[in-house]
C-alpha cells in the first residue's frame, strides 16, 4: 500500500512486538524545533550518509522506549522467565517541511533481550 492510504491508518513501528510500558520501563518524547539544535544536526546528518541529499532537518520528535518488557503471557513460567528481560530502542522522525524521514535506533552492540512471545 501507499502512504498515505486513506482506507488504512498510517504506523511508526520501530519495534514490532508487545511492549507493555504500563507498569516497567519509560517512554519518553521530545519536539526539536531549532534546526541549530545538536539532535537535528546529529539527526540531518545520519540522513545525508545514507541519502546523498543535503537534507537539514528543521523540525523532529524523537520517543525513546527505555527497558520496557514485553507484555505478560499468562502462560505458567513463562512470564517468571521473561519478565526480567528488557529492551531500549527508539525512533526519530524528522522533516525539513518538504521531506520527511525516519530513523530507527537500536542497540550499538545490536542486542535486544526479546523478540516477541514463542508459540
């Protein structure tokens, strides 16, 4: 499908999974609005390696999921083992009000302690 399609909501999903921040774990969010801002530059940066443009951000949210498990099972022992793993990752949206991108961020050691629930 095209986005925007008007017959299915348009999603951000940096992680495909059921998180369950309700009661472990944070989400945080920031606006940035000052394209002199360090996170736009850093953000306008990372864009141009992997574009080639001479993209400059002028505005940008970013939303952090800080060690937050994934969502209870239900199934005995399955939460016991579970529930102490965690994972941070976060995704940074940003546009020059022409053109708009979207960053993923993971990681550096490219580890995340779950995936989803096994079957």
């Amino acid at each position: 499908h095209l986005l925007p399609n008007p017959g299915y909501p348009s999603i951000v999903a940096p992680f495909w999974a059921d998180v369950d921040a309700r009661l472990e774990g944070n989400v945080y969010y920031q606006v940035y609005a000052d394209s002199l801002s360090s996170v736009l530059q850093r953000a306008s940066d990372e864009v141009k390696t992997f574009s080639g443009t001479t993209f400059v951000a002028t505005w940008g949210l970013v939303v952090t999921w800080d060690s937050v498990p994934n969502f209870p099972d239900g199934r005995p022992g399955f939460q016991d083992f579970f529930s102490v793993l965690r994972n941070t990752f976060q995704v940074v949206i940003v546009t020059n009000e022409r053109q708009t991108y979207v960053l993923f961020n993971y990681p550096t050691d490219g580890r995340l302690q779950w995936y989803g629930r096994p079957d």
